[in-house]
C-alpha cells in the first residue's frame, strides 16, 4: 500500500510541476517600466541631437557606434536611443560600419534649441567584400520629430 500510494504522490507532483510551468510560460514578459514624459528642455543656448534605433529582432543586436565631426559620439543598442546636447552648429554623423556604402552618412546643421532626431538602420548581411560575410552596415536617417518620438515611445526605450 505504501508503494501505491509514493507511485500516486509521485505522478501527481510531476503533473503539478508540469502544470506550473505551462501556466509560467504562458504569463509572459512581465510589463515594461514606464516609460519617461519627456527629456528636459534643452538648454538655452544648445541644440540636441538624438539617436535611435527600432526594435527589429531579426537585425543586428550589435552596438551601432556613432562618430559625430569625426570623433566617438556614442553607441545606440536595437531598440535603444539616446541624445546629446550640444553647441548650435554643423555636425557629420556617421555611423561606424565595416562597409562603406553610399547615403549612410548624415549632415544636419541645427540652431539654438533645435533638435535632430537620427535612425540608426542596420544592413546585417551586406557585404560587398566577400559572398559568404556578414558584417553589420549601419546607416543615418535624418527623421521628422513627430515621427521619431512615436517611434522612440513604442519601443520603450526610455531617455
């Protein structure tokens, strides 16, 4: 009777702990943090340029480095963004890729408190060097700030 009964206790825990992680699979992600209003206004006498990237599971998860006026500016991640505050002026963005293709660079020329929302879109598996490559081509997108905002929102990427 007390093999019957350990065989019994046995197989019914296995089924609770079977039923337990179906029920912990279907739960899902849990909900993303809210998300910030906004930044702070940017500073009198600046100017602010964002960077970006959408959510895109089938691209590059690698960091897009960014070279703004030919120095390091940042790295933005897929489905991240970021911004900086600068000096009102002419500024070269140029995203770092292995590649070099045409229209991946980006000139914006920005006034006092004006702001520049650039899109990092990544190219995975261009490469013109060799057939059986895949290196990461990053391009710059220069995008409207209505548009930009909504796209940094939906991602929940946060300031």
């Amino acid at each position: 009777m007390a093999r019957v009964l350990g065989r019994r206790t046995r197989k019914w825990m296995q089924w609770v702990g079977g039923l337990a992680l179906i029920l912990t699979g279907c739960a899902g992600a849990p909900a993303p943090g809210p998300i910030p209003a906004g930044a702070p206004p940017v500073p009198p006498g600046q100017a602010r340029i964002w960077f970006y990237r959408e959510w895109l599971p089938s691209e590059s998860l690698n960091l897009a480095n960014i070279d703004v006026n030919g120095g390091n500016f940042g790295s933005v991640a897929n489905g991240g963004a970021f911004y900086r505050d600068v000096p009102p002026g002419h500024y070269h963005i140029a995203p770092v890729s292995y590649n070099r293709d045409f229209n991946q660079n980006r000139d914006v020329d920005l006034a006092p408190r004006q702001q520049a929302y650039i899109k990092i879109l990544s190219l995975q598996h261009w490469d013109g060097a060799c057939r059986h490559c895949s290196r990461d081509t990053f391009y710059a997108w220069l995008i409207p700030p209505e548009v930009a905002q909504t796209q940094i929102a939906r991602d929940h990427s946060g300031i």
